[in-house]
C-alpha cells in the first residue's frame, strides 16, 4: 500500500505571490542599490581624506633676482628638518608644465610667465610636524615661500562627506521605510485572496501555530527568491561598473564619471550589507505574513462567536 504524497496547502505560484515576488524585487533593488551608493560615498570620502592629510604643499613666488632652484632646495631642506616628515618632491618644468596645460596649452615655457613652482612634502599622519614653527621658519628663510598644510580642504572634506552620508543615510531609511509598508499592504494583499484556505484549515481543526506555519514557509519562499533577484541585480550593477571603470580608465566618459562620482567599487562590508538586507527583507516578510495569519484566526473566532461583528471585515 503505497501512501499519496501529500500536495502544499497553498498553491506553489499564483498571480499574488508573483506580485508580491516583483514587488519585493523591486524594493529589495532599491535598498540595495542606495546602501551600496552610500557606503561608496563614505569610502572614496575616506580615501580623499587620507590622500590630502597624507601631503602638505610648499609653493614659492617668483620674484626679481631670486634663485628658484636654490630657494626649492632650501625650502625643502627646511620642511625635511622637522619631524614628522617623511620625504619631500620638487615638481619640475615638466610636472609643471603638465600641471597648467589645461588651462595655458602645450610648448608652455616657465621662464617666460611667472609660474609659482611647488614642493609637494610627505608627512606622517599619526606624528605631524609643528606646522605653526615650519611656516615661521620658512617665512625668514625663504620669504616667497607659502606653506599649505590643507587643514582648510581637510576640514571641509570632512564636513562635505558627514553631510553626503547623513543624505545618504536619510535616503536609506526612507527606502526601508517604503519597502517596509509596500511588502505589509502586498503581503496582507496576497493573503487576503487565500483567506478562505485559512477558514477551511482553521473550521476542520488545524491548530493555529500549523495554519502560522504553512503561510511562513510558503511567504519565506516567495521574499527569499524576490529579494534574492533584486539583491543579485544590485551586486551585479556595482560589479559591472567597476569593472567598466576600471577598463575605460583614463578616457573622458571614465574620468567624467569618476569626477562625478568617485569610483564605482564597493567593498566586502558593501557585499555584506546587501547580503543582510536580502535577509531582512525576507524575514520581514515571514514574520508579517505570520502575524496577519493570526489576526485572520482571530477575526473568524471573532465573527463565529458573534455574527453580528463580521461587518467591515474582508469577505471569506
């Protein structure tokens, strides 16, 4: 005697689980996509921080009767001699021509403009020299010289970066706020056209954590394959542009993009954080779909101890 497999309670697809699939796909993109553009704000945010805290700049003025290269030598002599730094460039002609060729041309000959010349000094981050006593100290030895430790761009930087993530972050959580109540009203949508299965179940015995059960599983299925595909969809859009960036680099659409919005590359805690919002996302879900299930149960207990009170409720 061979036993008939028993068939799921509720129907594997129908046209509510499949909306509620693209809806949660959809949302589920969304989220995803503005977490991984705000933690690549923070991070080409960092990066810039670090570059420009990593480099202090030395720039001496022409002048009449003044020795450009002696006054670079010394200028840089005099910023090595303190401590906290670690080592010192000289830009020449052809980093300076290089420099002003977007805005002066090609062929650009420095000793006919009077062309400010730059020492670009390397400091350590963690042990920064006096920069208060440097800037004295070049004033009386090399009175051209100007000393730009870029606290100013620093601090602005850092301001500018706080305030993109806090925008970033604000967009995050209006996002999980609208994913949050369009998965409720869908779920609570989808479960309204399989009211009548949890009246049968529930009028023939079936126990109200089982009834719970089924519905879980069967949601848990629906939101993990939509916020799988809309998760998937997200990593792949960052990983496609990374790689379209790091390919085109050094082409105008690459550099234009690049100025625009940093680089396009996402870390591990990136990946990560899509991975728990396709978690999350399922489990809220399964645990809305639970909770409209028992308050489904407890309508019909309602309206079978008192008739009178079905007015208003969802038609079985």
């Amino acid at each position: 005697m061979r036993v008939r497999p028993t068939g799921p309670i509720l129907p594997p697809s129908n046209i509510q689980g499949n909306a509620l699939m693209v809806v949660i796909a959809i949302m589920a993109f969304l989220a995803c996509l503005t977490l991984g553009a705000v933690s690549m704000v923070r991070a080409t945010a960092a990066g810039w921080q670090s570059q420009i805290s990593r480099e202090i700049t030395i720039q001496i003025k022409p002048s009449d009767g003044l020795d450009m290269n002696a006054a670079l030598q010394k200028a840089k002599d005099i910023a090595l001699s303190f401590v906290g730094t670690k080592s010192g460039t000289i830009m020449d002609d052809e980093a300076t021509a290089r420099l002003l060729e977007p805005w002066l041309g090609s062929d650009l000959k420095l000793d006919d403009l009077p062309v400010p010349r730059l020492i670009i000094v390397t400091i350590d981050e963690s042990n920064p020299p006096d920069f208060a006593a440097m800037r004295d100290l070049l004033k009386s030895e090399v009175p051209q010289a100007f000393l730009d430790d870029h606290r100013t761009w620093v601090d602005r930087l850092v301001s500018m970066a706080r305030t993109t993530v806090w925008i970033g972050t604000g967009v995050l959580i209006l996002v999980f706020t609208a994913m949050i109540l369009t998965v409720i009203f869908a779920t609570r949508g989808a479960l309204s056209g399989n009211r009548h299965i949890v009246e049968v179940l529930h009028f023939v015995g079936a126990e109200r954590t089982f009834i719970a059960k089924e519905f879980q599983k069967h949601f848990l299925k629906i939101s993990l394959k939509g916020s799988a595909i809309g998760s998937v969809l997200a990593a792949l859009l960052f990983a496609t542009a990374s790689l379209w960036q790091s390919n085109f680099r050094a082409t105008p659409e690459s550099d234009q993009a690049t100025a625009l919005f940093g680089s396009f590359t996402i870390d591990w805690s990136g990946y990560l954080g899509i991975f728990a919002t396709m978690l999350i996302i399922a489990l809220l879900t399964t645990v809305t779909a639970r909770f409209t299930v028992m308050r489904t149960i407890d309508e019909i207990d309602l309206v079978r101890s008192d008739p009178s009170r079905s007015d208003g409720l969802p038609p079985s």
